[in-house]
C-alpha cells in the first residue's frame, strides 16, 4: 500500500494529504485475477523477448502507462525524479544556486554553441559567492560539454541536476560570459540552497509588486513577510500580485494567501470519490486591510494559481489582468512507492467560491491585455516628478521593465487611477 506523501502538489498543483487508503470497486477476485494476468505478461516479456530487459524498467513502464492513460495530470515519477519534485516543492535542497534556462544560437557569436545560460542566481549561494551572472553561459560541468556540433546535449533541467548533491561535496562549472575570451572554471562546494517562491519589489510610493513564482512550503509566510515589508516603507496602498507563469503547487498554501485578503466566505470547494465535499473559508481575524488589488495572469497560471486568482476574482476583492489562465481543475496528491518512486493521481476536483469549474476553460480575466502603450506608463512617472517617481533601483527596474511588459504596465496604470494618481 502507498504512502501519501505530504507533498501535496507541485507543478500541476494539489491537495495537502494524509495517509489514503486506495479503494478498489471491484471484487477482489477480479483484481487478483487481472494481476495474474500482468504476471504473466511480465514473465513472457522477461523470459522470450528476443533481446534482455530489465525487469525493474518493465515494472516501471507498465506503472508509467498505467498512470497516463487516466487522465493528463497523473503521472508516474522515477526514484531519481520523485527526489527531485520533493526538493522543489519543499524550495530546499543542496546545489551552487545557478538557475538555467535553454541553449540558444547567439545572433552576434554564431560560432559559439548554444550552451544553457544562466537565468538566475540565488542570492548569497556558492554561485553568488563565486562572482557568477544572469546572462552567463554554462559550458561544461565536471568537464562535460553542456553543447556541441550546434545543439544542446541535454535539457537545462538535466544540467541543474547535476549541480545538485550532499552538502559539502564539490562540482567545477565552465562559465563564458560577454566580454571574456575564454571560457573560466569555477570551483563550487554545494550547499542547502532555500529557493525563493516570493519576490517583492516597491513600484513607486503606494504601490507594490509581489511575484509568486509556484507554491511551496513556506510561500504564505513568504507572502505575508513581503506584504509586511511593503507596509513598513508605505508602499501598501495598492497592490499588483504576479501570478504568470505560476504552474501551482501546495493548495494550502494558495488557501493560505487568500485567507490574507479576504474576511470571510468559501475559498474553495474540493470534491471527491463518492461524494466527499472539503471546503476552505476565509477568517476575519489576520487580513490585511482593503487596499486596491491588480492579479496578472497568463496561460501559464495553473492549478493553484488560479485557485488564488478565482477566489479573489469571484469575491470582488482583486482585478484580474492579462491573458486567460491555463484551466486545470483538478486536485492531485502524490502517493510514495517502496522503491523511491511515486506517482500523483488525480483525487478530486475544485471549484471557485462561484461554483465555476475550471478545467478547459481557465479564468477569463477581468481586463484582457492586448496592445497597450507600455512607455506611457514610464513616461508618466518620469515626467511626474511627485508621488508616482520611483522609490528605488529596483522601482525604476519594474517601471522600465513596463514599457515592455503590457500586462504590468496596465497593473501599474490602474494602480495609480486607483490611488487617484496618474
């Protein structure tokens, strides 16, 4: 029998779980009688295949197909990759704090190959330490090229592996960067890296950002730290809240930063096998005042993300901005296997506060984002010079990083129409 594992979701997004046990509605007779039957194709397989197999892959296959062929968000997970999804849904694990992104051909350097680059770092890892850049190429790791002959070796995923293992032990990277003339290694000693789920920046006075990059264990404090650290400059008096690109994660975590925004009333409604109906409500007592609130969505919110999303929008509490969201409505949990592996199956459905289901459709945001005079929006705060100037480095970054960014650049105007500014 599988354990439950308390890592409820990841990036299809799921429910928190204790231990389930699996019931089967046939007789057992029946079910025995069909794993007889598994058996003895396993045996046949295994014994007059005209090649050798390993068995354990069989098992592996055939529990891989078995999972596929319920729906498109259950799935089975090998040992390695299971740890893996464990690390990334807990936001902790051992590495140099490098983020990668795909190899890509360079326009300027046509004679370089397309080497995974450095999408971000952790700050205050050995990457960081050791004087790495966003924007950095990968070129080898432990001497192993990450591309050649013009196409990447393996994906950014499968580099990112490699640079994780037990604290302490050490990995050399090959890092190029513009400007160099030579590729340089760099000799890095892993450690417990936290990986950030929140990022929060003050866009000018009054107004603030906060990203959610996908839900992990500690998103909702991370989220009510930043709101707190918003509060404390004087940069609450409107909030925009980024979701894109948010996949989902743990459901109570998303439960847990709407429950911060609403007094009272369903958050969401969870129903499963034979009937069964969860449903998480919003508590007066922690929310935080009733400033004006912007979302911005994409087709890459999902799941829990646009659990969030929903509640705010049915509730009236937030304007949704930007595409419509991905449209997954189903709840998974991942279950343990003996052998290191786990699969996620899907055990329920959810629905937003309006009885809306999700699934295929997404959230249809309240102001859908197409063309938009992003520069207006930087304009306006440089040619203000009051209240709507930026506050800091990372302000002037958000109000440039607008002028290309129409979904933000609307957050950020309707921020300030809320707040009765330009």
């Amino acid at each position: 029998m599988s354990r439950a594992s308390h890592l409820a979701s990841f990036a299809a997004g799921a429910l928190v779980a204790g231990t389930i046990g699996a019931v089967v509605a046939q007789p057992k007779t029946d079910r025995y009688a069909a794993l007889d039957t598994f058996a003895q194709a396993l045996a046949y397989v295994a014994n007059d295949y005209v090649d050798p197999v390993d068995e354990t892959r069989l098992v592996h296959d055939a529990t891989r197909g078995l999972l596929s062929s319920l729906d498109r968000h259950s799935q089975y997970f090998s040992p390695r990759r299971y740890q893996k999804l464990r690390q990334d849904t807990e936001g902790e694990y051992a590495s140099v704090g490098l983020v990668l992104g795909p190899g890509q051909a360079d326009d300027q350097h046509p004679e370089r190959q397309p080497w995974p680059f450095v999408d971000d770092v952790i700050e205050g890892s050995p990457a960081a330490k050791a004087g790495i850049e966003v924007e950095d190429r990968l070129v080898a790791v432990e001497g192993e090229q990450t591309a050649a002959g013009g196409k990447e070796l393996r994906e950014a995923g499968a580099w990112e592996a490699k640079l994780r293992g037990a604290t302490g032990t050490r990995v050399k990277v090959t890092i190029l960067r513009d400007g160099w003339t030579a590729p340089k290694d760099f000799s890095l000693v892993r450690e417990q890296i936290k990986v950030p789920s929140v990022s929060v920046e003050p866009v000018e006075p009054g107004i603030g950002y906060i990203a959610i990059r996908r839900f992990q264990e500690a998103t909702g404090a991370d989220t009510e730290a930043a709101l707190a650290s918003l509060q404390k400059t004087g940069n609450l008096k409107a909030v925009i809240l980024d979701l894109r690109g948010d996949p989902g994660g743990l459901l109570d975590q998303a439960v847990k930063i709407a429950d911060d925004f609403l007094e009272d009333g369903t958050i969401v409604t969870i129903r499963g096998r034979r009937g069964s109906v969860e449903q998480d409500v919003a508590h007066k007592q922690g929310t935080w005042p009733q400033f004006p609130m912007f979302v911005i969505v994409d087709g890459g919110s999902a799941s829990a993300a646009e659990i969030l999303a929903g509640a705010l929008q049915d509730r009236k509490r937030a304007t949704i901005i930007g595409e419509r969201t991905y449209g997954k409505g189903s709840v998974q949990t991942f279950f343990d296997l003996d052998d290191g592996s786990g699969i996620k199956l899907t055990t329920a459905r959810y629905y937003t506060p309006s009885g809306r289901s999700l699934e295929g459709t997404g959230i249809t945001p309240d102001i859908e984002v197409g063309d938009f005079a992003g520069e207006d929006v930087v304009a306006g705060a440089q040619g203000d010079g009051g209240d709507s100037g930026a506050t800091s480095v990372n302000g002037a970054r958000i109000l440039e990083r607008a002028a290309d960014d129409p979904p933000l650049a609307r957050a950020i105007q309707e921020s300030r129409r809320a707040l009765g500014s330009k």
